[in-house]
C-alpha cells in the first residue's frame, strides 16, 4: 500500500513539474526581452548623458570666453586699433592664400608683414617681406651653437621657424610705427570680414595694458599621448597659432621663450616653452574672444560640427599635417623642409 502511494506522489510531482515547464520557458523569453529592452534603455541613456555633456562643455568654453572678453572691456584704453598683421612661412612654406583671403575674405586693409627666408623674385603689392634668409640666434659659446645645430637638424624646420615668432618686433623697422601686432600662423585663412566681429573683439585686449600677451588656451587634443616626437612631454597650456604680440608689453616673455627654443631639451611643438616662459616671467595673459565664434579647426570633430550648425567662423585653421595636401592651400612640396641654412656659423 504504501509503494503504491509513493508511486502516485511521485507521478503527481512529475506531472506537475511538466505544468510548469511551459511556464519557466516563458518566464526566460520575458527575462530575455527585458533585458535587450533595459540595454537599449542604458545605450540611449548613454548617448544621451554624452550629448548633454558636449553640450555643457560648448557652454562653458563660450561662457569662459565671454568673461574674458567682458573683464577686459571694463579696463581703461590706453592703446588704438590693431596696428598689423604678421606671419612666419618658412623652409618652402608659403603664405599667398593666407594673405589672399585676408585682403579678400578679410578684407583688411592694414599692413601684413611675412617672415620667410625664401622670398619671391619679385616684391608683392599686398605685403611686406621681411627676409630673414641667414639670420639665425647668437650664442655666447662654441658648445651651445653646436647643441642648436644638432636639434635644427633633429627637427627640421621646426626651431628655426618658431624661433623667428619671437623676433617679430626685432624684424619690423621701428619707423614703421607698429606697436600692437596679430601673429597668426600661416595655414589660418580669412573666411568673413575681420571688421564685423573680430576687430571689435579685440579691441578691448589691445587696450588694456595689463593683457601682455593675449592668445587662445591649448586644444584640449594637444594633451592626449598620441601627439608624436616627444610633443606630450611638453605640450604647454597656450596656442601660440594666434597672438596680440605688444612691442613693449611682450617685449620680456618674447624673448625668454626664444631663448628656450633655441636650447635644449628639443620638442616639435613651442607652446611647452611658451608655458615655461610665461611663468618665468610672469606674463599677464588674457585670452582671445569666443573661439566657437571666430576660429574653425579643420582638424576638430567638434568645430566640424559647431561650425556645420552655426555657420562660419571668421578664420579657417588647416591643420598642419594636411599642408601639403589640403584642398585650400597650394604648398610648393618640393620646397618643404629645404630650410636656408646659410650663414648659420659660430660667431
């Protein structure tokens, strides 16, 4: 009797263990569906918290940029207008386009100074040469102008042309009267007329005496370890692509930061040597109006996009690896790199 009512049990478990089959394999579909339903929730919710996050940031750079231009503004003039604008092409670079969209695009009519050491045969009409084939930095001993050549040729153009940034005041004649001087480098074109935004903006940097040095911050890519030839070592926290340069006010910080170009450690890149000299000489910085209104990397994802949205900005910056290959300048490949080397000797 009892094996019998075991039996019954037993058969009564399976029968229900079978019932409730259909009802776990069921129970897991729904588990399934609920969980490609909460992934799709927490990617949507991802992309959502990373738009909302570019978007802050683009707020915040603007809204930093702002109260730079709006503590500067409130300052007493003390100078006038921009007095030129002035570039550094060198080792076969040019800088016709550059000059090109200024008087076109720009339409600026003020004097434009061109630093090279290949100057053309014949004297333009739409700006000054200042020629600089065989000028070169002094040293005061025979070791230091031998560590000079060695990092020349370690890095090409990239010290001897940077080197002249910082002799700006020393190339342009003092009879010409230019105090105030827009440095900007010579893959930035024009894209709309510096008079409707750009000039007004700066003039309150200009004015105030206690902006030194008025420039942008470094692009925040610049710090990321894929920047090549040692660069991240010194990747400096200031572009130097654009600048307000003042003959008196600049005067120190310039020449400091030339004589850390022209020494050792080398590095492709100035703007870790800018930072140096800035806080050697205790520069007073100010920063350069909205960048999200006036300066269009070609290289950033996020100017492609801003730029795509809201139109142009007043300058068009060609990175510097697409030179010789962007669709906007014409570089002479067979030049780049052949710098002048001549008269470079200990003296």
């Amino acid at each position: 009797m009892q094996m019998v009512s075991f039996s019954l049990r037993h058969l009564q478990q399976k029968q229900k263990r079978g019932a409730a089959l259909p009802i776990l394999i069921h129970r897991k579909k729904r588990i399934r569906t609920d969980n490609t339903f909460a992934k799709f929730l927490i990617k949507r919710r991802v992309l959502l918290a990373s738009l909302c996050f570019f978007l802050v940031i683009l707020w915040l750079q603007t809204f930093l940029h702002i109260v730079h231009s709006t503590t500067a503004t409130a300052t007493t003039a003390t100078r006038g207008e921009l007095d030129a604008i002035v570039t550094v092409a060198m080792c076969g670079f040019r800088a016709d386009d550059m000059v090109r969209a200024l008087r076109t695009n720009g339409q600026w009519k003020g004097p434009i100074y061109v630093i090279t050491d290949t100057p053309p045969e014949k004297d333009p009409k739409d700006y000054t040469v200042l020629n600089v084939k065989g000028h070169h930095p002094k040293f005061v001993s025979q070791g230091e102008f031998d560590e000079y050549v060695k990092g020349i040729h370690t890095f090409k153009s990239e010290i001897y042309s940077k080197w002249h940034k910082t002799q700006i005041f020393h190339l342009i004649p003092q009879q010409h009267n230019v105090r105030t001087a827009l440095f900007i480098d010579a893959d930035m074109l024009a894209q709309l007329p510096l008079s409707q935004h750009w000039l007004s903006d700066l003039r309150p940097f200009i004015q105030n005496a206690n902006c030194h040095l008025t420039l942008y911050p470094e692009r925040w890519y610049t710090h990321l370890p894929i920047i090549g030839k040692n660069d991240i070592a010194l990747s400096g926290l200031y572009n130097s692509g654009m600048m307000i340069l003042k003959r008196k006010e600049s005067a120190l910080v310039l020449k400091h930061w030339g004589n850390l170009l022209v020494h050792p450690p080398w590095v492709g890149r100035d703007q870790g040597k800018l930072t140096q000299a800035v806080d050697h000489t205790q520069t007073q910085l100010c920063f350069l109006p909205n960048h999200f209104r006036h300066v269009q990397n070609e290289a950033d994802l996020i100017d492609r996009v801003w730029f795509g949205l809201f139109g142009k900005g007043t300058f068009l910056h060609i990175s510097s690896a697409k030179k010789t290959r962007s669709k906007y300048m014409h570089w002479n490949d067979q030049l780049l790199q052949s710098c002048d080397y001549s008269g470079l000797e200990f003296q």
